[in-house]
C-alpha cells in the first residue's frame, strides 16, 4: 500500500525522561508521607497545599497482567502492530518485535543510541538498515524489522528472544526476554484478539476549533479517516449520516463510521484491532470517543476503561449496538 502516514519528530532521549521521573516520584512520596497528598482515579489531588499536574496516561490489562505506558510509548507499540496487521503478520510476530523496541528503545523513538544507533529497534544506518531519516520513522523502522523476521524460518515457533535476537544480533542477546509478558499483553490487545483491553485517560486540550467542509467532516475526522484506510485497507468503508435535529457528532462532522465484517454475531477481531489503534492514538488525532461490540470507551473516563454500551433509543439492531462498525468521535476543538 503506497500511503505515506505522517511522521512524529524523535522524541527526547528517555535517560533525562527517567531522571525527571525519579525526581517527581521523590516528590510524590514525600507528599505522600509528609503533606498527603493522594492520587484518586489517577489524578493527583491537592492536600496541604501540595498539588501535582493530571498526567495522561495508557494502560493495557489481558488474564490479569497490566502494562501502563505513556501515550507516545502507546502511540509507538501501536504503530508496531499496524504495520504488521498490513502485512497480515500473526501477532506472535507483534510480540517479537514489541519485546525487541522495549529492550532497545523502552517504545521511545530516540535520536541516539550505540554508535550510529537510532529510532525504536535501533537500527544502524552503517549497516544497511537505512538511512539516519529512515530508521526514525516508526512505520519504515517496523518494517525493517518485520523484512528480516519473516526471513528466518520457524520464527513463530522459537523463543522470543532467539527470534529478536536473530533479527537484532545484540551484545545482549538474552535481554528481549525481560520484555516477552508486556510484550505479549500489548501484542494482543493491538491486534484485537483480546477485546476491550487497551485505555488511555487524557484531558484533550488546546485542539484548534474546526468546521466540517464538503466532504462532511472537519478536517480532524478527515485525518482519521485517511489513517484507518492506510492502516486497514483503502476499501474499509467509512460513513457518516445525519439526523433530522441536526445536533449530533455526525451532523456537526465530527464522528465516523468504519465498517468490518462482523464474526459469530459479534465485533470482530479486525474491528477491535481498529479500535485499540484509535484509542492508542487518540492523544495525537484528538480522538475523544470510540463504541464498539457493545463497549465505549472515552478520553476523559479512561481511567474507567471500556464500559458496557446501550444506544439511548434502547434498539439491539446490530448496527446500533455497533457489532458491525466502529464508531468514532473526535474532539470539537475550543
């Protein structure tokens, strides 16, 4: 598929990100201890006179294991399992090259690294990977990886970190398996075999306000909906209607309809593959809600996770209990 998604600048290097971290968690336990200060629904509450800012945040729980991420390492993890879900890769894949970005980059798409090391899977211009530009796209990064996965036979079979190691050639070829539980939790959750398990909380602020045009939709549901056709296939059908008030988020062009064939009387894997890749990605597209299978999820009750869902009319049509789409809302602006 020739669609070029857009690309993010590197992100600054996650040493100084983690120095920072330890330095608000001493502050955190220090008010905690000292001040009181609590955190309720993962927002720091003010106590004595001591407040914290709210801190967006991700997190995916498959049979009881939990991964928390931030929404850029969430973005990332994302895009690893998209450009897989093009290829039609198995999500035993996903995971291979999940458990490898962890151990080289922690999901952080770094300007430096050994050497001419760069990106996610820091990869090495010098050696063929690509260009300095090239191994710092997400998408083109992940793909180099998948072109020499899929080259050694039985991967799917062999332990992760032989499989990751085999691609890699690392100094410290027993690393990738620190990472194989996380890894396998996110490779499911974005590959839509485990339903309803990816969240992310975020407030969703300072988003330029927008009209629809022509085509129906503002310009931010238009950039959704380019995304989803690059990443799950320029024929995904994708539709907006309006209603006789005129008052609803498909009748101001802020809400989408992305349709997948539905499995067994339920959403389908695809569809939940679709949805967590919104969710993960909500942050930079300005995402705000997504319904699904009988399930919503929302930017601001993130921290809820994915609740059960009933159209307010209280039908239990397929479409309205949205088995056979996805449905999408992105965020006005102010």
């Amino acid at each position: 598929m020739s669609t070029t998604l857009p690309r993010r600048p590197a992100a600054p290097p996650p040493p100084r990100r983690r120095r920072r971290g330890s330095r608000l968690l001493g502050v955190v336990l220090a008010g905690t201890m000292v001040a009181g200060l609590l955190v309720v629904g993962g927002r720091w509450v003010q106590s004595v006179g001591l407040s914290l800012p709210f801190l967006p945040r991700c997190e995916a729980t498959v049979d009881g294991r939990s991964v928390r991420l931030s929404p850029e390492q969430a973005q990332n993890a994302a895009t690893i399992a998209a450009v897989a879900e093009r290829r039609a890769l198995p999500a035993r894949a996903v995971t291979i090259a999940l458990a490898t970005a962890y151990q080289e980059s922690k999901l952080v798409n770094i300007d430096y690294g050994d050497r001419d090391s760069l990106g996610l899977f820091q990869q090495r211009p010098s050696q063929g990977w690509g260009t300095p530009r090239q191994v710092q796209d997400p998408v083109y990064a992940a793909g180099r990886f998948y072109d020499e996965l899929v080259k050694i036979p039985g991967y799917t079979e062999m332990p992760v970190t032989d499989a990751a190691q085999a691609v890699q050639r690392s100094a410290f070829p027993t690393a990738y398996a620190d990472h194989e539980s996380d890894a396998r939790v996110l490779a499911s959750a974005l590959s839509g075999w485990s339903p309803a398990t990816l969240s992310c909380t975020l407030t969703h602020t300072g988003y330029e306000a927008q009209q629809a045009d022509a085509s129906g939709f503002t310009p931010r549901a238009q950039a959704v909906s380019a995304e989803l056709k690059a990443w799950f296939g320029e024929d995904t059908p994708i539709t907006t209607y309006r209603t006789a008030g005129g008052a609803s988020t498909h009748d101001r062009g802020l809400a989408l309809d992305v349709f997948f064939p539905m499995r067994d009387g339920a959403g389908s894997r695809e569809g939940w593959a679709a949805a967590h890749w919104l969710v993960a990605n909500a942050d930079r597209l300005g995402v705000a809600v997504v319904i699904y299978d009988d399930k919503i999820w929302s930017a601001r009750r993130g921290a809820q996770g994915w609740r059960d869902y009933r159209h307010p009319s209280g039908s239990m049509t397929d479409t309205d209990r949205h088995l056979d789409h996805v449905h999408v809302d992105v965020v006005p602006g102010s």
